[in-house]
C-alpha cells in the first residue's frame, strides 16, 4: 500500500511520538501544534511537569531512536517503589525481584518532547506548523481536511488527535466523553536535597490524600501533594520558605534537608471519551483517557495508544482505515478503562475514614506484601514485560 499522509494535531510527548514513529514508517506527517518549539537549557532548572517511564515506555523511544539523545543527568533511573499507609506495613516493589536494573525511569516531560523534536526536524518527510491552531475539520470516506488559524489546508488519510485532556478535535466533532471531578487538587513541588540522587519513589497514604516522592536526577526530587482544593490553595500561595515549614509539618516525614525551588497545582479529574475515533479521526493519550495521576501510569497508557495504532497501521495495511480503527478502539479502551477503574477504586479506598475499611487496607498491604510472584507479575506489568 502507498505511503499515508497523517495529520497529527498536538505535539506533546503522545502526538510527537506517534508521528516520529510512522514517519520512519515512510508516511508523510503533519503536525500541527499550537505553540513553538524551544529547546531546553541544560544547566535550567528542573521543571515541574515530571512523568514515570517505563521499561516498555523506554523500549518505543529507543524504536523512535531518541532515548540516547536524553541527557544523563535529566534522567533517573528508580529501583524501588515503596507505599503504605501511616502506621501500616510497607509494600515493597524492588527491581531486583523481578531480576531487573529498574523499574523504570523519571524524567522532565520537556526533555522527551525536545528529543523527539529535534529529530521530527530532521526528516524530510515531516511538516510542522508551530504556532497553529485547527479551525475547521472536514472528512469524508476517503480522507479528513483541516483548516488552520492562517487559512492553510492540509488533506490526509488519518487524523491523530494527540491535544489533551481538553481536546479541541473532540470538541469540535462533539465525541461524547463520560467524566468526573475528584473534588481535590494535586500540589507539585520541586525541591534540591542535602543528599544524592535517590532511586527509591515512594507514596504514603493518608485520608486527605496521599503524599508522594519521586527522585530526580542529581540531588533534585519532587514532591506530590494531594489535599482539598482549599488547602491546596493556602499551600501555592505560601513563599517558598513558609511552603518547607508547611512540608515539615503536615507532610509525610523525609530524612534529609531540602530547599523548595518551585510550585504548581492541578484539579485531579477523569475524563474517558466512549468511542476512540469518528471517521477518519482517532484519539490518542489525554484526548482519549484521563487517569488518576496515582500510579503515574499517564504518559504510559498514551505511549501504549500509540505502540497499537502504529503496528496496526504498519502491520494491518490492507485492511480499510475504519477497520483498523476498530481494532484501535477494541484493544485500547477496555485496557484503559481497567486501569482507570482500578486506580479509582485504590484511590476512594485509601481515603475513606471507615474504622472497617481502615483495618482492611492495613491488612491488603501486609498480605501484597508477604505475596510472592503476584506481585512481581503486577510489577512486570507495571513496566510493560511480560
């Protein structure tokens, strides 16, 4: 079969991926996204914006062949991942169980759409339009038309809405979407330690909402607080010296010193669009699915959006695009929609106030714990290996 043209709208880490990975493919790509691109300093500060990788999540941005392109010391690499409730046993998730370097690898989110970047400029065969924005979407049982912000037309086989949880594509075709808000907020914050880069992530759980580490690379770190939008509120609205006494007071206990560098907030909600394409136009990471930011597993889920609709397209190129995108869809949603609903029922679990529900999270703890193979296989699947 010819060469596609793909439109791709949205060029964060989902949608740069997606069409670095089809453009070495042989398709001719478009990607249009609505603001300009700037290579990152190296001697910058970290930013706030941080994801978890894991292994398989690492495995496609070697196929993309941009993970040796991430500097070494943006990169962490964690072995262990370690969670409880106050006063509760620990449950341990250690590499070395499972017979691993690592459980996966932390990371700015900048520096992975930089890397992807620099190399989508590279390639002949890809077109950006930074600084745009989609006016106007047209398709028909042959091929999809957009209209850009400065009138431009671009025709293509495909449309990969990769824009985000607040996708103008999916609005703009009115694909229903079934969502909630959490009712809390999430504080992000940056912090230098008195101590070296660390390999262990951690989460205590509380009823007002967990508390969580992840290291950094160096003696960077960042710390996640989830509270009530009130609380949340007072805490971004500390200086950074109020906010570490804030921290050593009311936040889970850390054994070294640190300096608050920067802050940020965001509402926790779910959002799950009930079909994943309209015609020619797919939905891809946030513009499909929205999770709980628990486990950090949303830049994984968006990876794994794109690792099934790039081998279907590849492998699957004789059957018609409608269904292809139905595969997409029947692989894709159920899988998300397990992993939503299970991060939503640890969540509500680890913050109910019940004296019964209290006495049984303890207990599930201290039997995952004590519980073997089963938990290597939740790990392995965490990483993405079988």
């Amino acid at each position: 079969m010819a060469n596609r043209e793909i439109i791709v709208v949205g060029g964060g880490l989902v949608g740069a991926l997606a069409a670095l990975l089809l453009a070495k493919q042989g398709d001719t790509l478009h990607l249009i996204e609505k603001s300009t691109f700037s290579m990152p300093e190296n001697d910058a500060f970290f930013d706030l914006r941080v994801s978890a990788f894991s292994e398989q999540s690492k495995n496609l941005l070697e196929q993309a062949g941009v993970w040796a392109d991430i500097p070494l010391d943006r990169l962490c690499a964690y072995r262990g991942l370690h969670t409880w409730e106050k006063g509760s046993q620990k449950l341990i998730f250690s590499s070395d169980d499972i017979g691993s370097e690592q459980l996966g690898y932390i990371t700015e989110n900048r520096w992975i759409q930089a890397v992807l970047w620099q190399r989508l400029q590279q390639l002949p065969n890809v077109n950006l339009y930074e600084n745009s924005e989609v006016l106007n979407i047209a398709q028909d049982e042959q091929q999809v038309t957009v209209q850009l912000l400065e009138q431009k037309e671009i025709k293509g086989d495909l449309l990969l809405a990769c824009d985000g949880a607040n996708s103008g594509v999916r609005r703009y075709l009115q694909m229903p979407v079934t969502s909630w808000d959490y009712r809390q907020h999430c504080l992000l914050i940056n912090i230098t330690t008195n101590t070296s880069q660390q390999a262990v992530t951690w989460q205590e759980f509380r009823e007002t909402g967990p508390c969580a580490f992840l290291p950094l690379a160096g003696n960077h770190a960042s710390l996640v607080w989830y509270h009530s939008p009130q609380k949340i509120k007072y805490l971004q609205g500390l200086t950074n010296r109020q906010l570490k006494q804030a921290i050593l007071s009311d936040f889970a206990p850390l054994d070294f010193d640190f300096e608050v560098h920067d802050k940020g907030a965001f509402p926790l909600a779910r959002n799950h669009a009930k079909h994943y394409y309209k015609n020619r136009v797919v939905l891809l990471g946030d513009a499909a699915h929205t999770i709980n930011p628990l486990a950090g597993q949303g830049v994984n889920l968006g990876f794994k959006d794109v690792q099934c609709l790039v081998e279907l397209l590849t492998q699957c190129s004789d059957l018609s695009m409608s269904e292809i995108l139905k595969r997409y869809q029947r692989q894709r949603r159920p899988a998300n929609l397990v992993m939503q609903t299970g991060m939503d029922v640890f969540y509500k679990v680890s913050k109910s106030d019940s004296e019964i529900v209290r006495v049984l999270r303890k207990s599930f703890l201290g039997i995952a714990q004590q519980s073997g193979e089963v938990k290597n296989r939740v790990m392995r699947y965490a990483m993405g290996i079988n």
